[in-house]
C-alpha cells in the first residue's frame, strides 16, 4: 500500500516557540487516520502545512508523492479540506450551496447529488440551512470537500463542538468514506473515544514529536487485559494465585487484579479459586482504554476526553 501522506523532518516555529520539532509521519491510502495530540502540540500546525496554508521552515510534504513547495496546485488537487468551522449561506439551500463549488470548480452538477447522498442529505437539498441541526451542516460541509472525489480527506476535529446525535452522524460517515469512496482520511482531534470507534491507525503527537505510530487492531492486541475480581478473602486469593506463577494486586479486602491476564487465563483462574474455596462473587476481564495508553504515553492530565 502506498502512502497518501509523506512527512519528512518538518519543523515549524512561531517566532521564538518551536511547535514542531522534527516531524515524519506517512500516511496509508485508503486507512482513516487519527492523528492525536492535546490541545497546543501542533495538531492544527500541522494540518496547515498539509493544506498548503502555512509552510514548514524546515522538511517536506508529499501528497500521493508530489511535493507540495514544489507542485502546489498538483498536489492539493485530490484533496478535500474541512479545516475551520463549517460556514454556508443560511438562505440557500443544500443544493445551491453545492452549486457554488460545482461552479468554482467546473465540475458536473451530478457531483452535488453524489455527494449530498454520500452525506446522507439528499432528502434535505431543497430545506434552507438556517433549518439544519449542528450535525447535518457539518455533513454539508463534508459534502463540499467531498465535490470533485478527491482521494484524500484532512480534518481538524471534526466533531468539535457538535452534540452527541451529530457527533455520531460524522462518526457513522467517517467510517464509511473509504469503502464507499476508496478515499483516505487523516483528521486531527484530542477525542480518543473517535479513535476506538472509526480510526484504522493513529500517531500521537506530544511536544511537536511523534511519540507512537500503530494501527488501531495492533494496539488494542498489544494493551493487555487485566481481570478484576471481588472474592470474600482477597489476601487468600492472592496466595493461590501467587502459587499458580501470576502477579494479582490485591485493591482490598475483597478486590484484586491480575495483569496480562487473555481469556483463556482468566478461566483458568476463576476456576482455581473456586477449587480452592473461595467464594468468587465477580470476575471482569478488562482491557485498558485507548485513553489510559495515551495518557501514560504523553504523562498529560485529561483534557475532556483526552
């Protein structure tokens, strides 16, 4: 598979404040890609370079391999952008809103019905804005990127500010685009929850570094379940446990955990105990959330969902 995206040594200051410091990253085609970071790490930075509206004083963007100091125009041709908050005419309707960029892009009209039924707003093109809900002007907003196909989708938080039903709406999209489309996403947020939901790979961004890079099923395989279990004698259990070789970490009279602990494990163990006597009331097999890994990878304080 080759890469959407290509990074290399991009480095960006705002006067005397480095934001990014040696920057590489490459993107897959056709994955969604969450690039991840708290709130003034560089995230935006970097999602203006890709879009061409900022440079890097030092490295280089590629998008499908062209080099975009070098072919500007070639290299953003296949690319859509959603990068502010969606802005629209409140008296137009969804169709005459689309209507605009067809024109300023020559395109077929035929791509406004394509993209609002992509979207999910081909009932609603003749309703004026003013009448859409958060969520469905966010969607109006992906359907003007999406004019042209373009092969590459870029991002900036794109739930945000958006309440639960239409951040779902943007969610359900999201993971549809590249099967339906064969396009590549690659948006920013600090939301870890998308990530679990919609993303095929993340990068964490931390300090204008890249400090982990994985697909999604890679790193739900690598972060071990522990099991959680309530027993009437935990101080015992922890000893039968002891002796089977495991390492439980006894949380109270009653509570313990056993670390890297896999289904087949955790049978095992709920049966010792019950063999051994102990009344088993509850037994949880549990893996750590993205939010945790990211958390200790970055040694930040939660910020909202991050």
């Amino acid at each position: 598979m080759s890469d959407a995206i290509v990074l290399e040594g991009i480095e960006k200051s705002y006067g005397a404040y480095p934001v990014l410091k040696g920057l590489d990253l490459a993107v897959p085609e056709r994955s969604v890609f969450a690039f991840l970071g708290n709130n003034g790490h560089g995230k935006s930075t970097t999602i203006r370079l890709i879009s061409g509206l900022s440079a890097p004083d030092r490295g280089s963007i590629r998008l499908f391999g062209r080099d975009i100091a070098r072919a500007r125009r070639e290299a953003l041709r296949e690319t859509g952008f959603l990068i502010e908050a969606p802005s629209a005419y409140p008296n137009l309707t969804a169709s005459e809103f689309l209507r605009i960029g067809v024109a300023l892009k020559s395109l077929p009209g035929g791509e406004i019905v394509r993209c609002l039924r992509l979207v999910g707003l081909h009932d609603d093109r003749d309703r004026r804005i003013e009448h859409f809900s958060l969520g469905m002007r966010q969607r109006l907003a992906l359907a003007h990127a999406l004019l042209g196909a373009p092969r590459l989708l870029v991002l900036d938080e794109p739930t945000n500010g958006l309440d639960p039903d239409g951040i779902q709406e943007i969610r359900t999209l999201l993971r549809g685009l590249p099967e339906s489309t064969g396009c590549t996403i690659f948006f920013a947020s600090h939301y870890l929850d998308e990530v679990e939901r919609i993303a095929t790979h993340l990068a964490v961004l931390h300090e204008g570094r890249i400090r982990a890079r994985s697909t999604v099923d890679a790193l739900k395989v690598e972060l071990a379940c522990a099991l959680a279990l309530e027993v009437d004698d935990a101080a015992r259990a922890a000893e039968v446990l002891r002796a089977q070789g495991h390492a439980p970490e006894v949380g109270g009279s009653t509570a313990l955990t056993v670390p890297a602990t896999d289904h087949a494990a955790a049978g095992r163990i709920n049966a010792a105990l019950v063999g051994a006597g102990l009344t088993l009331y509850q037994s949880t097999l549990r893996r750590p959330r993205l939010e945790e890994w990211f958390l200790r990878l970055t040694g930040a304080a939660a910020e909202g969902s991050a």
